[in-house]
C-alpha cells in the first residue's frame, strides 16, 4: 500500500498525534478504539486505561500505510534529507528568480505566465548563464554548462539554484526556449550527473527525478504542466545512462489521458520490473515497487476504458487478455456511472449508444470538464456530438467546462467549446 501522508510530514506531528490517540483510548472513546481494532494486530486492548504509547504509535504508523513506527520513523529521516518545496517564495534575486520562473514546480503557479516572467528576467539579464550553471541548464547552452564544469567540475553533482536541484534536473525541468537541452544533458551525464537524482516534492513518498519533469503533464493540467518539448528524447537519453524507468510520478501524472507515449518509453527500458533501484533503497516500503506501480496502472486503465493502454501492458505482459466491447463489465458493483468508464471516443459513442447518461457526475463533475481540462480534443467531440451539456457547472465552483480549459491553458479544446457554449 502507497503510504499517504500530509505534505511536509514531521515526526513531532506524528508523536502528537499518537499521544492523542493514547488518551483518547484511555477515555474509552469509541472511534480511537475502533482505529485501534483496525490497525493494530492485537486488535482493541483488553484494559483500554493500559494503552501504551508504543502501540498507539504503531496504530497512528499504520493510519499513514506504513509497517511500523521505526519504518514510519526512518522515512521521515530520510524525507528530511531529500524534501524540496519548489513553491517557497523566491527572493528578487535574479539569479534565483529566473530558474524558479522558468522551470516546472509542480504547483499552481506553474503556466505560461510563468514561463513569460523568465523570459523578461532574462532579457534584463542576459549574463545569467554565464554567471550561474543553474541559468546554464535552464537555458541549455552545452558550452555555458562546460564553462561551468571546467571552473568548478563538483558543480555536477551540486545542488544549486533556489529549489536545491542539480544541473541536469533544471534542464528537464525548465520550460523555457532551450539552445540544445539533449547536447546540455549529454555534458552534464559524461561529467558524471546523475541520471537518477531528484527530490520529495514537501517531503512526500513519491520522488520526482530528472525523468518526471521530461514528461511532464501533473494535476494541474497539461496546459500549465506540459511535457518538455524533447522530453522522449531526453528520456531516452536518461534510460540509457542509467535512470531507473520506475517512476512513479510520472505515472501518475500522465495517466489521466489517453496518450500512452510514457509507457511506450518506460516499458522497453524496463518498467515494472527490477528492484526499483535507488530510490527504492532510499525510501524502501514508503515507494510502490515496481509491479505495485504497473499493476496501478492496469487497475486504471481497466477503469477507465483505456483499451490500447491495457492492451499495451498486456503486451509486456501486466495484464491478462484484451478487454473488448463495452466498458461497463469493468465496473461491475461500481457506484460510478457507465460513462465514467469512457476515456476515449469510442468509449463515449458506446455509453451513449446503449442510453447512458453523458452529462452524469464523476467526482463532482462531468467527463466533458475533464476532457475539457487535459485538452483531447477528439473526447470533447465526441462528448458534444453525443449530447453532452457544454454549460454544464461543476459542484464545487460552479465552473464550465470552458471554464476548466481556460484555467487549465488548454486552449484547443477551449476554442471548440467557445462556439458551442451558451453562456
């Protein structure tokens, strides 16, 4: 199981927290003694006023996925070593300043505007890649980065500029016009960078490492956090010097859409199979090992009527056979609507073939926002095509789709709903 934790996670928060549960189990409360009965193998204690602290903090370390409280206690170590938090305000310092703006963070900020704010940094301050290896690898001039290296060869593995990333990550990460970012990545990884380095995005589980930034895309959206423009070649690259192709991040943050480009990468190179490499020793049970990671990816697919991506790791053999017909067989006992299993178009004709409802809720909102928010183009269509409501409001703000793609920066499809919105 993928431990889930809060984002910056302490040990002073978690020992609160597991003397809370101890009192409250002393006080007989009802719901500390039935998380107790489920997390701890000994089940309810017998004298409730005996509860000791060691096993409410095993209780509050189970709440959290992890095995135990020295395993909890050892992660927490090891994410006070590697945690970034690229959304910490950047002083104006425009050495500082321009890589924050011009490479992804993961956050809300991330965007055009964004990228466009670097670039005026540095129009003012066109020596920045002289001055900085950081702005050297944003920019992805090979024969700045070597300037650098020839001064200062440690800089490789330096963890510099104002997130604490090394060189050959700025270079996946940035989002600006780039001279050669595959001519930078290659004088970075024969100086000897690593192809595996990266961080805990606020200390959580899941690292993101120079390969997650290549394929981009995020909660956010594609729109704000797209791919880099040579993220499969520069991918490669990564692969074949060494980077692990487990990465979880990345999986996670492309499998809301239909693309399968990631997997048809990660699959050759390995995906799903190994031992997880570093990252996995780093962070042990707190990182999904590779089958978990790929066999998430198949339970998604199947969910979501994604049939090429599941006949794709059907292929690499991670799941059996190849779904076919309808998607609604996948969701048996499913509270979800039929149409919540209709990722792509043929998917949509199919649900509202057989009288489905296209406009029914998922989480709040309908396919059509959501196919709105990533920008595929051909779902919006079909989802039109088949009735579905263009005016249609969110629960929680009230918001189009039109609203979504406009949030999102997914202009294409925003200009398709533009036409066909009513309000």
């Amino acid at each position: 199981m993928a431990p889930s934790l809060p984002a910056n996670p302490s040990l002073e928060r978690f020992r609160r927290d597991a003397r809370r549960l101890q009192r409250a189990v002393r006080a007989n409360d009802p719901t500390a003694l039935a998380e107790v009965s489920r997390h701890h193998p000994a089940g309810a204690p017998a004298d409730p006023a005996a509860f000791a602290l060691t096993a409410a903090q095993h209780v509050v370390a189970r709440q959290v996925g992890f095995s135990s409280w020295p395993r909890l206690r050892a992660y927490l170590r090891t994410a006070d070593e590697l945690r970034r938090d690229p959304t910490v305000t950047v002083d104006d310092d425009p050495v500082a300043r321009f890589p924050a703006l011009a490479c992804l963070t993961y956050s809300q900020g991330d965007g055009p505007a964004r990228w466009a704010a670097a670039g005026e940094v540095l129009r003012t301050h066109p020596d920045l890649p002289a001055r900085s290896l950081a702005a050297a690898a944003v920019v992805g001039d090979p024969d700045a980065v070597r300037r650098h290296l020839e001064d200062r060869p440690a800089g490789v593995a330096a963890e510099t500029g104002p997130f604490g990333w090394t060189a050959l990550f700025h270079v996946a990460a940035s989002r600006v016009p780039q001279r050669d970012p595959i001519a930078t990545a290659r004088v970075l990884l024969d100086a000897g960078a690593d192809p595996n380095a990266g961080y805990l995005w606020q200390g959580l589980p899941t690292p993101f490492t120079v390969l997650t930034p290549c394929f981009g895309e995020g909660e956010a959206g594609p729109g704000r956090q797209p791919r880099h423009p040579a993220g499969e070649e520069l991918a490669s690259l990564l692969l074949a010097r060494g980077a692990d192709p487990n990465d979880a991040q990345t999986l996670y943050d492309r499998m809301f859409g239909r693309d399968d480009g990631h997997l048809r990468i990660l699959l050759p190179a390995g995906l799903g199979r190994g031992d997880g490499g570093p990252w996995q020793r780093r962070l042990g049970e707190a990182l999904e090992t590779p089958e978990d990671m790929v066999q998430r990816q198949v339970d998604w697919a199947r969910e979501h009527g994604f049939t090429e991506r599941l006949a794709l790791l059907a292929s690499y053999g991670f799941t059996e056979g190849r779904p076919t017909g309808s998607p609604s067989p996948w969701r048996r006992g499913s509270t979800m609507p039929p149409i919540a299993a209709a990722a792509t178009p043929e998917g949509v004709r199919m649900v509202a073939a057989a009288g489905g409802d296209v406009d029914a809720r998922i989480d709040g909102h309908t396919l059509l926002h959501h196919a709105a928010w990533i920008g595929d183009v051909e779902l919006v269509e079909a989802l039109l095509e088949c009735g579905a409501d263009p005016d249609a409001r969110d629960d929680e703000h009230g918001s189009t789709p039109l609203n979504w793609a406009e949030h999102g920066q997914a202009e294409t499809t925003a200009a398709i709903l533009r036409l066909r919105s009513r309000t």
